[in-house]
C-alpha cells in the first residue's frame, strides 16, 4: 500500500485538474466548513448542527471539481460539462427553484436537508471560485508572476504544511437523481455512470483519508518557493480574495440562498459583501494594483451588462472607473470589480454603489446600494488614518498537530434519492465566457488533460486507461 502512495504521489502534477476555474478543492471544503462554523446564531447556523447535513455541504463544495479530473473520450466531455455548469448561478437557480417546487421548507427528512445542504455547498464553490480567480490571482501575478497553474494547487498544499486541513468530506450523500435531472438542459448525456466515475477519481487520488494529505503535502512543498508571496499571504483576513477573507462573504451567500429557499428575494438586499469590508481600508491608492479595486459581492446572480456602477469622492464628484465582470465573464456573475482609471486620494473617503432595478437572476430587482470606505493613508503620513483597533476574523481554528489526520464524515445510511419525483425541464447552461474579462489573464494556456498514463509500484499500479482511474492490486 505504501508502494501504492508513493506512485499516486508521482502523479501529482498529472492528477490535479488544471484546467478547472478554481482554487484547490481542500480550499473550497474548508473554506465552506470555516464559512459555517462563523454563521451567526439563528436557523441557518441551527440547520448545519446535525453532523450529516454539515457533511453534505463540505462535499457539494468538492463535488463542483470532479467532472475536471482526468478522463478519457466522451467520459471527459459529459465530466466536464457538468462540472462547468455547477459552477455558474444559473445552476444554482435552477436547483433554488427545484426544492422551492418539489420539497419545500421544513425539510423532516434528513435527505432533504443534505439535499439543501449540498446545494449550499455547490454554491459556495463557485462562489469562491469567483472571488479567488477575480481577485487573489491578480494579486499572485503581481507579487509572483504566476497564475492559476501553481495557485491552485499550492494554496491547497499550504492547508496541509500549515496543519489546516481537517475536513475530509465523502460521497455518502449525493442527490443523483436532482441532479439528473437538472443535467438535462445541458444535452451533454450527464447521467449517473459519468458523475460516479468522475467523483471516485477524485475521491481516490485527493479525498481518500489516507492519500489526500500526502498529496496535498507534497503540493505545498513544490510550490512554496515558487509563490512566496502567496505562501505569505493566502490566509490573510487583509487581502480580498484570500482563503480566509472568502469566509464571510461565503456565510453571507448561503444566508441569501436560506431567504431564497424560503421565498425572500435577492433584490431586496442584494449587496451581501463589498470589498474593502468596512472599518478595513482599501489597501492602496494606487491605480496601477489589484489593491485599489472595489468589489460588490451579491445575493444571487446579476444581471452584468444592465448594472450600472457609481463611484464618487466626499464632495460627490465622480471617479473615473472600469467596471469589470468576473475573470471569466459570464451574463449572471456574483461579483462586479470597480478599476479606477486614476490615482486616487491616500486617506479619502469615496462612496460606491449601484443604482436600484438591475436584474439578478431570481426573477427580482435590486433596490439601490452605497458602500463608504477610506482609502489606506501613505506611509509616513498617517494623520488622516486612524488605528482601527482589532479588526474581525473569521474563526478557522488551531492548526492540527503535524501527524494529524481528517475529520471523517458520519456514517449514515439515508437514501440520497428519497426526495420526490418531478419532470421539471431545465434551462440550457449559461456560457462562463459571454462578456469575458478583459484585463490581462495571468494564466497561460491550459495544458489538455492526460488520456493514458500508468506508474508501477511493485505490489500494486495506479493507471489512466483513458476511462477512469483504478488502483490495482497485483
């Protein structure tokens, strides 16, 4: 078995999925978990108390990847396609608009809330991938000229080097026939056989209790000289876009998911999160950083080329600015970048909002949004910038001793299925692309995906047959 490890951890470079859109996938389950450990006291924070709902969501935060592992021929095209449609806010509406019609609130069963539960965690993901890739890799192309490629997979292996890691999520829930169905709309032949295949990959090479922190380890050592910068800083409550700065805006999301669940609409307060999060500053009054950007984080998806941004200064005069959608575009993104086009003010206020009746993606309008803020003052001068005292962090707790090892979820014997039949058609996939970014991408063209590979490890071999991965014993 030792054999077996040692060949799966020479497969690394070949076994993560670069192509996906993400930060590494320990950073989602975590950053999902930490996001609900931090909820404020109320239903919400109560519904995640029993260990199998909780489970559900730390899961459905890894599961949005599994269709990115390597596959072979149609299996990684019907894998891919779901992946890269659970990622986006017209999935997550549908799914919203799928338990609102076949299993509304209260939820008796377990299976219907880990079926929410999952939701949530799905939705945290690309959340989160929003956010990190609009964000955290700009900061990662300035300070170390690197991108996506060594992001993704050093952030997950500075959790483990840093004792991080302590959530180890399983398939043993997995809604299989919600999800069929809102596969549907996609024509791409998603059905039970691609999304168990894709899920064993990645429970095998990167959530399996005894590999995965092996894996992630190695990850972190290969990389922590490559992004020091990041190594520094991707757990910096301070620097919009690292693991812990999603933490809240995270909670906030699934609060509004909670009120869409139950009927409110995402118009009525449809600003969950803006960066900088007040008292912090904006972190520069250079025009020219990623640390002068104004972020609105929403309650659902917004409807990007109607949204009409405002910036202006104390005396109301306006500020020149780009608006910006996600890194990847897209019509209903859960973000808008403001740019400013020139210096601005070190020490001074600004107001930025946006104006009442864009669309988001539930059906509602936004009412109008204003978010004040200061702008960090130059060192030297910090006459205009008072000590803001002890700033909130969200709790991630103590880092696990060195030879510690993952929280397993709970056994459970629910039947993911037990929910309600229904025959509801599904709206065909949101192109993640349609109004792409256009500030310079630090990435570089992603290399395909492997089809065949195998490394023997004496008493065992760990293969790519261009189907699935299996671990033989011989």
């Amino acid at each position: 078995m030792k054999r077996c490890l040692v060949a799966l951890l020479l497969l690394v470079p070949l076994l993560i999925p670069v192509d996906a859109v993400a930060h590494g996938i320990w950073g989602h389950v975590h950053v999902t978990g930490w996001a609900i450990e931090n909820l404020p006291e109320g239903e919400l924070q109560e519904f995640f108390s029993e260990p199998e709902v909780m489970h559900a969501a730390l899961f459905g935060a890894a599961f949005t990847d599994s269709g990115y592992w390597p596959q072979g021929g149609e299996l990684a095209q019907r894998s891919r396609a779901y992946s890269e449609h659970t990622h986006w806010e017209p999935f997550i509406q549908d799914f919203v608009a799928w338990i609102v019609q076949n299993d509304p609130p209260p939820w008796d069963s377990l299976a219907s809330r880990q079926r929410v539960a999952f939701l949530m965690g799905v939705a945290s993901h690309g959340l989160q991938d929003e956010i990190f890739d609009s964000l955290f890799l700009y900061q990662i192309q300035h300070h170390d000229g690197a991108g996506q490629e060594e992001a993704d997979p050093g952030t997950d292996g500075f959790l483990a080097l840093d004792g991080h890691i302590r959530f180890q999520p399983t398939s043993a829930f997995l809604p299989y026939e919600t999800l069929l169905e809102l596969y549907e709309g996609l024509g791409a032949g998603v059905d039970r056989d691609t999304i168990e295949r894709s899920v064993r990959v990645m429970e095998l090479v990167y959530l399996d209790h005894a590999n995965g922190l092996g894996v992630a380890r190695t990850l972190g050592e290969q990389y922590k000289d490559v992004i020091p910068w990041a190594r520094a800083h991707y757990l910096d409550p301070d620097v919009p876009g690292s693991l812990v700065a999603e933490v809240e805006p995270t909670g906030r999301y699934m609060e509004a998911i909670w009120g869409r669940l139950h009927g409110r609409t995402a118009g009525a307060d449809p600003v969950v999160f803006a960066y900088p999060a007040t008292p912090r500053r904006l972190r520069s009054h250079d025009a020219s950083l990623p640390d002068s950007w104004v972020t609105f984080i929403f309650a659902a998806g917004v409807r990007y080329d109607a949204a009409v941004p405002t910036w202006v200064d104390r005396e109301d005069e306006p500020v020149m600015f780009a608006p910006r959608n996600t890194r990847w575009g897209g019509t209903w993104p859960r973000l808008i970048r403001l740019l400013p086009e020139a210096n601005l003010e070190p020490g001074g206020w600004y107001t930025a909002g946006l104006g009442e009746g864009v669309e988001l993606i539930d059906g509602s309008e936004a009412v109008a949004f204003s978010h004040e803020f200061q702008v960090a003052c130059e060192e030297g001068d910090p006459d205009d910038c008072e000590d803001l005292g002890e700033l909130y962090v969200p709790d991630i707790g103590e880092p696990n001793p060195p030879d510690a090892g993952l929280d397993a979820a709970p056994d459970t014997d629910t039947d993911p299925d037990s929910g309600p039949d229904n025959d509801m058609g599904r709206d065909a996939r949101d192109p993640p692309l349609d109004g792409a970014d256009d500030v310079s991408s630090p990435d570089t063209p992603d290399p395909a995906p492997p089809t065949a590979s195998s490394v023997k490890g004496g008493s065992c071999e760990v293969a790519a047959d261009g189907v699935n991965w299996s671990l033989r014993r011989r």
